[in-house]
C-alpha cells in the first residue's frame, strides 16, 4: 500500500509540474500572439475602411495580388496561400518549426490583399502568425520536438480566438484539425489557456467577434426541427465537398499556368473585376463580414452568393492573394443556410448561423469544435441542435478536406478502405469499397434465412 501510494504521489508531483509549466508558457504565448493579432485586426479594419471609401477601389486587385505575390516570392515563400493550411503543415511535418519572419510578411500581405478587395479571412494568417511567435519561443527556451508542436497548437489557438472570439471552440479546433478521425487531448490544457489568454487582450484593446448572436428557438417543434437539421446537415456535407473540390480544381488550374507567379495575379485580378461586373456587387470581394451579418440576423441575401465567394476566394487565393478562407466558409455557410431557410421557410437567422459554423466545421473535419462554436457564438441550445447538422456533415463530405496536410488517422467508416497515418491529400483518389465487409454481412444474411 505504502509503494503506491508513493506511486501516486510521484505521479502528481509530475503532473502538477506539467501544468505549472504549460501554465507559465501557454500564457506568455497567449498574450504574445493575442497582441499581434489584436493589432493586425485592427490594421486591417483601419486600412479596409479607408479604401472601401472609394467607389471603385477593386479595379486595383490586380495589382494588389500581384504586390502580395511578388513579396511573399521574394522575402518569405512559407507565407504562401491561406495560412491555417501552413500552420498544419509546420505541426505536422515539422514539429511546429516555422520561420519567424512569416509573421510580419503575412500580416503586410493579407492587409494588401484586403485593401485593394481580396476575398480572404484573417483567421489564416492569425494562426500562422501565432504559429510563428510560438516557433521563435520554441527556439528561445531550447524546447524539445514534442514540447514545439504543443506550443505551436498554442499558437493556432490563440490567434483563431482573436478573430473568432470563442475561446473553448478555439482550443478545441486547434487540437482536432491536425488530425482526422482522432483529437489530441495532450495539448488541450495549454491551448485553452492561451486562448482564454488570447481572447481577453483581444477584448481589453477593442477587437469584437466576427459574428454572435443568441437565437430564441422555443416556439420551434422539437421533431420537426431534428428532421430539418438532419436534412440540413446532409445538404452541408454536400456541398462542402463541393466548395473543397472548386476551390482545389481552381488553384490547381492556376498552377499549370507556366507564367512567373507575380503575374497570375494579374490574371486573377482581372477576372476578379469581371465578376464585380457581371454581379453588378462588391459583395463578394473582402472579408465579408456585411453579408455574415445580413444571414445572421435574418435578412434576405442572394441565392447565388455562396457560389460567386468561393470562386472569388479561390481565384484570390490561387493567383497569389495572402489570407484565410475560413471566414470566406463562414460567409458561404451563412447564405446557404440563408437559401435553406427560404426553402422550408423556417428562421433565416437560426438556419444561416447553424450553416455559418457547421460549413466551416465540415470543411476542416472539426465536428466538435464546430459544436462548442455554436453553442459559445448562439447559445447552448443552438448548439444542441448543430451538433446533429456538424456530424452528419463531417460524415457526408467523405474524405476530402480544405486542409490536404491533415493526418488521416482512421477511416470515416469501416465499409471504405484506404491508407491511414498520412496526409488525407494522398489517400482522396485512393479509396476503395472494403469488400470484406460487404462479404461478411451477406454471409450473415445468408445464415439468417
């Protein structure tokens, strides 16, 4: 009795030491990252005010994207495209290593790329940001591998939380994008604190929430509402897989373009001002954060937005802009949610800030942060019910992800087969039908009868 105690003892001693030093750390990246981020958001509020003054200030994106293209070419490559993807990739196939210098280079990059109408997110480049700072940490404090990859999901905790304000959905999506089909529950502590850290100096210099709005559901008939979301959800599924498949089909087109890179900005550019053309909006163009709004309080919107944003996101995004594209996935999620709502004629409001998280959350194989999003953003009960709509996506849109650098570690189902332990980019064109399974259940049948 007396060894096992000893036992206990022991290993308390060395948890409670874990937590005292990822305490001390989480928080100095916490604050570090919540800053900067705080500090880019406001930049870029600033500067898009200014230039979205002017009637037609889009007539310049190409040239924006051809600057935001040329700079990341020159000084820092790692800040290509849309910076969350970076960040899982220096996770996953570097420890969490990440050149410092990314930072200040995406920050100036996505800025340009937004001033003159881009259609990106600051989300991205708030995680790379974050994951850049706790890189540079990593160095000062001489920390190991698997001591850096933990301090780097920190740092994507903390610099999601600042443009989202949702610290728990934070620290949750930071610790299940990495991978598919499992969480890593041993950077959850670090990651919420810094979030939590993150989300305070957010709110202490002035930054708001993207969206957040709390929805009153209790005239709603509970059956009725399920088969909806159940619905809903399958409708999700569907078309995050085609927004994955548009934007990859559209990147990978500019890629075979054999022109030096600055120049398919250009390109991009113009094609871009065609569209404010045709469209006769700017509605597409930027952040987007108007139209988020628009669904999310239950105004009408077009029923063609969802599909003009993810072509000028993956036009801006594939020709050399610099941002995120998970608040582009909001915007598309909020006005498809917005058309079901107009559909069934049920609560615009409701459907469009369900579709706004669930979207993002199906796009990025994170169900249960998209879960606790909801619930953080909308309110508890909300979240109750999109935890049917984020489920039933994340098995709909199959084994395809925004994020190609995600790990596959299980499948969705075992009736499919494919390899696991490697990047979900490798295994899409690469599943088959698991025959074994098909065999085994018709032999069951077979003895039934």
């Amino acid at each position: 009795m007396k060894k096992i105690l000893q036992k206990d003892l022991e290993e308390i001693y060395v948890l409670l030491g874990s937590i005292i030093k990822w305490l001390v750390l989480s928080v100095f990246v916490g604050f570090i990252v919540g800053s900067v981020t705080a500090m880019f958001i406001k930049i870029v509020d600033i500067s898009t005010k200014f230039s979205y003054g002017f009637k037609y200030y889009y007539v310049f994106i190409p040239f924006g994207l051809f600057l935001s293209s040329f700079i990341v070419l020159k000084l820092a490559p790692d800040a290509k495209g849309h910076g969350t993807e970076k960040a899982i990739e220096a996770i996953n196939k570097n420890n969490g290593r990440m050149n410092v210098k990314v930072a200040p280079i995406k920050l100036l990059t996505t800025v340009i790329t937004l001033v003159f109408g881009g259609s990106v997110g600051l989300e991205g480049p708030s995680t790379q940001i974050g994951t850049s700072i706790s890189s540079k940490i990593s160095d000062i404090f001489k920390l190991k591998d698997v001591d850096r990859k933990r301090l780097a999901i920190c740092g994507v905790a903390s610099g999601f939380v600042g443009v989202f304000g949702a610290p728990v959905g934070a620290a949750v999506f930071a610790s299940e994008v990495l991978y598919i089909g499992s969480f890593n529950y041993i950077s959850l502590f670090a990651s919420l604190i810094s979030a939590f850290v993150s989300f305070s100096i957010g709110r202490f210099l002035g930054t708001k929430p993207l969206v957040t709005y709390f929805f009153d559901i209790s005239s709603l008939s509970n059956s009725i509402i399920i088969t909806r979301m159940i619905l809903f959800g399958l409708l999700i599924g569907l078309f995050s897989a085609i927004f994955i498949r548009i934007i990859n089909f559209i990147e990978r087109l500019f890629e075979k373009i054999n022109v030096y890179s600055p120049v398919k900005g250009l390109i991009g550019g113009i094609i871009i001002i065609l569209i404010v053309m045709i469209t006769k909006t700017t509605d597409y163009l930027g952040i987007g954060e108007e139209v988020i709004h628009k669904s999310v309080m239950g105004e009408s919107v077009r029923n063609t937005d969802f599909m003009w944003k993810t072509v000028t996101t993956a036009i801006t995004l594939g020709t050399g802009g610099s941002g995120g594209i998970l608040t582009p996935m909001l915007y598309v999620g909020a006005t498809i949610g917005n058309m079901w709502a107009n559909i069934i004629e049920g609560s615009t409001a409701f459907y469009a800030g369900v579709g706004m998280v669930a979207f993002m959350a199906t796009c990025s194989n994170t169900p249960l942060a998209g879960i606790i999003m909801c619930m953080e953003l909308f309110g508890s009960e909300v979240g109750m019910y999109a935890s049917i709509v984020c489920v039933i996506g994340y098995i709909i849109v199959g084994h395809k992800s925004i994020y190609p650098t995600q790990i596959l570690i299980r499948s969705k189902t075992p009736s499919l087969f494919m390899d696991t332990n490697c990047e979900i980019a490798k295994v899409e064109n690469k599943i088959k039908i698991n025959n074994r399974i098909f065999k085994k259940r018709s032999e069951i049948k077979e003895k039934s009868f």
